[in-house]
C-alpha cells in the first residue's frame, strides 16, 4: 500500500468519526423540566448534558489534531 493510499484512508477514518460524533453531539439536548416528582432535578440534568458534551468536544479535537498531522504529509 502506497504513502499516500494510507494517509488517504486515515484521513477518511478521521473524517467519519467527526461525522459521527457530530451527530451525537447534535441529539444532546438541553433538559426542559424543571425537575417534576421522580425526576432528576435540572441542575443535575443539565450538568450530565454539559459533561457528555464537554467529552464529545475533547475527542472532536484530538481527531481534528490527529486529521491535520496527516493532512499535512
């Protein structure tokens, strides 16, 4: 397998899991209650939503890190 063919495939690998970790950054919604009986309250819904973004932020830029230093060859 040439250079070239190589660095296309991981390229491409990158560029699908951006994709889909896009998409699952997309179908994170912010809570809407306020907390009814038996639920969890907001503050805590919202802090579990802004953690599983803040995690989703982190990979998308280690694979746009890691995109570039084959972008680069």
């Amino acid at each position: 397998m040439a250079h070239d063919e190589y660095n296309s495939g991981l390229i491409d690998g990158y560029s699908s899991a951006l994709h889909i970790i896009e998409n699952l950054y997309r179908e994170l919604d912010d809570p809407e209650t306020n907390g009814e009986l038996g639920e969890i309250p907001y503050q805590e819904q919202y802090a579990m939503c802004r953690a599983q973004k803040n995690i989703l932020n982190k990979a998308k830029t280690k694979i746009r890190m890691q995109k570039e230093t084959y972008n680069d060859y």
